[in-house]
C-alpha cells in the first residue's frame, strides 16, 4: 500500500466550470476526511465518512460542494461552478477507526487554482 | 467552538539548538492528539500521535507531550537540524475530526 493518493495534483480552472477530484485512501482504512487549506493557514474540515456513509459536514461546504464515497473506497470532491474564492488546496486523508485513535494519514493535495 | 492556537507563528534559529513548540485548544476536553510537518506546497506527514491513555510520545529527535488538564501540548525538537524546516502543524481534539492550529513556520539555518 502506497498511502492516500490524490488526483490531479494541480488544477488550474476557469471561473464557473465544475471540477472533480479523487482520493483513494489507504485500502484498511473506513474513515475519509476533506479539508481545504488556503496559504498561511491550518487545514479547515469540509467533511467525512465512515464506509459509505457521510457522517459529517462542514458549514463551509456550500451547496457547490458535493462529496461521495461510493461502495466505501475512493471518494470524490466536486465543486460546481466555481469561484476564485475556491483556489486554495484540497487534502483528503484516511484513518482506521476502531474505537481508538489511530491517527490520520494525509494524501499529498490537490491544488485548485480558479482564474 | 473548539479552536487551537499554536506558538510561536514563525521560528529561525541555527542548527544545534533545541526547540519547544506550543499547541493550546480553547477546549480542555482533548481525547487525541496529533501533530504533523508539512513543506511548503505539500501534504502533511504524520510526526506523533497521543491517544487518550497516552501523555506523551517520542520519536527519535522529537518529544510530544499532552495535558489534558489545561489542554496544552508541546512538541520538544532537540539538536535542531535544516532539514527540520517546515511547518509544524498540531491538531485534537478527538477521533471523529481533527481540528488544526495555523501552524509554526521554523527555518534551521546551518
């Protein structure tokens, strides 16, 4: 297993397009987290599923921001008409719950740049 | 709402001196802890993690300490390095979400 990977790396993407990104988690792992980190800061939660099932969003997660984990491997990210705002980095990462905690194991981001 | 603050913001210091870095959380009621390094325009890599049982960890140059009672960490660098530059982030404070500090920016110059 080769960790969490993310897809693409780096997006560069007109004002108003929609655009999809992907993360396969480590494959022992059921619970995936999305976070957005913009330059100087900590990564802010968006949201996370146990398995398949979205257990949690954020406030920040408008309703242009649509996230899935079907059959409870990869996920996507999808942000629908997008805005400058939404320029910043995307990380995804998983963790195995068992009731303890076992730690986060962070993918590498996804750059999105909105011009 | 749960908010970490972590000190100092940014840090420059020559290679060889130990360092101490801090983590607090406006909530005192931390179950887990973890804190990770990341280089500029990368992901983040795990450095230490503290369980609810745990009150601190080490691994090689780095010790990672946790009080739950002030809700208060601190990760200790000792013999600092440049290859130690980046950006030491914190977060807690349970297993469900972990919330991040902005981090502490540290350059080690030889």
């Amino acid at each position: 297993d080769t960790g969490v990977s993310q897809d693409p790396r780096h997006k560069i993407t007109k004002r108003g397009q929609n655009v999809t990104f992907r993360c396969d988690p480590i494959s022992e792992h059921n619970r995936l987290y999305w976070y957005r980190q913009t330059l100087g800061q900590g990564p802010e939660f968006l949201t996370y599923f146990q398995n398949e099932a979205q257990l949690e969003k954020s406030r920040l997660l408008s309703d242009r921001f649509s996230a899935e984990r079907p059959k409870g491997s990869f996920s996507t990210l999808e942000i629908q008409r997008t805005e400058q705002g939404d320029s910043a980095m995307y990380l995804c990462a998983s963790s195995l719950y068992t009731g303890t905690f076992e730690g986060y194991t962070f993918g590498s981001g996804t750059r999105l740049t909105v011009v | 709402k749960q908010e970490v603050t972590q000190i100092p913001a940014a840090l420059s210091v020559p290679e060889g001196e130990n360092l101490v870095l801090n983590c607090s959380f406006t909530d005192s009621a931390i179950y887990n802890l973890q804190w990770f390094r990341q280089d500029p325009g990368k992901g983040l890599t795990s450095l230490l993690l503290i369980q609810s049982s745990q009150r601190e960890q080490t691994s090689g140059r780095l010790n990672a300490s946790l009080d739950k009672s002030s809700g208060r960490s601190t990760l200790y660098i000792a013999a600092s390095q440049p290859g130690d530059s980046a950006t030491y982030l914190c977060a807690g404070p349970n297993t469900d979400k972990l919330i991040f500090g902005t981090g502490t920016r540290l350059q080690v110059f030889p």
